[in-house]
C-alpha cells in the first residue's frame, strides 16, 4: 500500500510501505476511506513531539471500511462503516476504567501516527478495536464524519468542559483554526454570553464569525483591551488556547478574570513562562489535557442529526494519493485560508 511516512526533522513522503496485518487479537485492519491532516501532525514535522520516530505513518484520524479483525474482536466486523478515534483504549486499566482513554496504561492513548503506524495511508492497523473505533450511522457523509475522531471532541472536552463554560459566560478563544473554531461551534452548546475570536488570520477571524464568534480581534492588535471593553474590565471567564505557542498561553493568562479557567488545548513544543508573580492571587485555574474521546459517540449522533457544524470547517478536498500537496496548503493554512483538508480514497 501507499502512506505518508515520516522521515525526520520537515520531511515526509507519499511511500509504498507493506500492508499493516493484524497482530494482536484486538486488533482491525480499516481500508482508509477519508483522512484528515491535523496541526499535531505539523507540530511532528516541527519536531515538537520527538517520540515519532522516522519511519512513522502519520495521522490518527479516519473513517473507512473494517476489512480484517481478530479473533477477539466483538463489537466489528468486516464491512462495518467505522470513525478511528485518535485515541486508542485496552478498556481495562484505572484510566480506561474513569473513562480517561487519553491515559490508557495499557499500551492505548494516543498511538496512531505516534508510536505506532498511523491513518494517512491506503490501509491501517487499529489496536483495541471494541473500544477505539465507533460505528458510523450510513447518512453522515465521511468528509464530516472524519472531523468527529479528533477536532470536535478535543475541542469539547479539553476545551469547553475542562475550562466549564457556562451560560452567560465571556469565552475568548486564543487561535481560530480547526480546533479553536470546533471549540467555538462547541462552547455555543452552552449559550455563553459572547465568544471572541483572536488569531492573526483575518479569513479565519471571518470563519470564527461565521460559526458564532460574537468579536473578533486580530492578535496583532490589543486584544487585552477589547476583552476589557466588552467585560466592564473584569476579563473573560474562560480562556482557551488553541495554538501551542508561548506567545498564546501568556495571552490567555492576561485576558482572563480572577476566578476564571484557562483551558490549554494547542501542542507545544517550548516553554512557556508562567508568570506566578502575578497570577498567584487571581484564584485561576489552569487545565491541560489530552483528549479522551468520551464524548465522542455523543458528537457523532449530534453531526447525524445536523447539530454540529462539521461541514463549515472543510475548505479543501483530494483524493487519498495527492498527501504532499493537501500538506502543503494545509500548512500555508495563513496564505490560502484553509481549515481542513479532507482526502478521500477514490470512487471504485
């Protein structure tokens, strides 16, 4: 089969590579029918996450057809239309059991396209099956039902529910790509009072509008400020990053109110300075995470219905063996104005 392997430090290809095979009695063999490429994915190429070691098939999220399954495999079966979750879970160990699949101790958590072979490929090899891969209902299209194994539940849960939006809250949200517009399109589940966007980009300040952003504000300008203008100067009650870089978390620390959460979503690959001399006496809280997936069922069932808007965030689509060339707009996402790309394997 082909797949887009990882070769080191900004470099990667579009390779032939031997067919992934069932190796354990848990695993599925899922022909990729849709994938996606994620900023995590760039962060890899960065060389932010250097546990990916060169060799590695990229990507971790997916939806496609169960070709093969092992024997211990109960809730799939060949021909089964199926999300791959980003996250994989054994089902059995403490964090599996307190439904933090992000944690799993038992060889699961975020292994796809990170320390095993991953999803950007013609076929992939999926470890625990019964816990790490969702039926999908026949009427959700795979080009939105792919957004559901990554963004719309990371933006959920490591977002909006760690930073406990509530009605009437003030939300700013720090970086408006995919996962900063799926945290907006999420946070409204919860009728805040006002969102505001800021990112550097003004076509995804006007995506971030479009999707329910009440203000926008380019992070060039004084972000800080209008957040105070709209607040009466208290601050935002919830700031969630969704970039990964310094300059963002510090942001997200100067616009929220004392009492308020922060909810760091984005991937870093440096240090951030925690500026304790003056937070100590905000009373704030500050959570980090690693998506679980929980809520993933939940989200597909919403998309099925039409209550989540997957669709808006898909600006690109390519057939499966065109991966250099969906990579590259996808990273001069600032230049072309894309979200999302979607590659779809070929109509037989």
């Amino acid at each position: 089969m082909r797949a887009l392997v990882f070769h080191g430090h900004g470099e990667s290809s579009w390779d032939e590579v031997p067919d992934p095979t069932v190796k354990e009695a848990a695993d599925v063999i899922v022909r990729v029918d849709a994938v996606t490429i994620c900023g995590t994915d760039l962060h890899i190429l960065k060389g932010d996450i250097p546990e990916v070691v060169p060799g590695t098939v990229l990507g971790h999220e997916a939806v496609g057809e169960v070709v093969e399954a092992g024997g211990d495999v109960r809730t799939v079966r060949p021909g089964d239309r199926v999300l791959v979750s980003c996250i994989s879970a054994c089902g059995r160990c403490r964090f599996c059991r307190e439904a933090r699949y992000g944690q799993c101790l038992g060889g699961g958590g975020w292994v796809l396209g990170h320390v095993i072979d991953g999803t950007q490929a013609e076929y992939v090899r999926v470890p625990y099956a019964d816990f790490s891969v969702h039926h999908l209902p026949g009427a959700l299209d795979s080009k939105d039902a792919v957004l559901l194994a990554d963004i719309f539940p990371t933006a959920y849960e490591v977002g909006v529910l760690n930073g406990r939006v509530r009605p009437g809250d003030t939300v700013v949200v720090v970086g408006a790509g995919p996962i900063g517009l799926a945290a907006i399109a999420t946070a409204r589940l919860f009728s805040p009072g006002r969102i505001i966007a800021v990112d550097l980009a003004e076509s995804r300040l006007a995506a971030a509008r479009r999707l329910g952003a009440e203000a926008v504000v380019s992070a060039s300008e004084d972000p800080r400020r209008l957040v105070e203008d709209l607040t009466g100067g208290a601050g935002a009650d919830v700031a969630i990053e969704a970039v990964g870089v310094p300059e963002s978390f510090e942001l997200c620390t100067r616009v929220v109110r004392p009492g308020g959460h922060i909810a760091n979503i984005g991937v870093h690959g440096k240090a951030a300075v925690l500026h304790l001399e003056d937070l100590w006496i905000k009373d704030l809280t500050i959570t980090t995470g690693l998506v679980d997936t929980f809520s993933t069922p939940m989200l597909t069932g919403m998309a099925a219905a039409g209550k989540l808007p997957t669709s808006a965030l898909v600006t690109h689509n390519f057939p499966l063996d065109r991966m250099e060339e969906a990579y590259e707009v996808f990273s001069g996402a600032k230049a072309d104005g894309a979200l999302k790309a979607v590659l779809e394997r070929p109509a037989a």
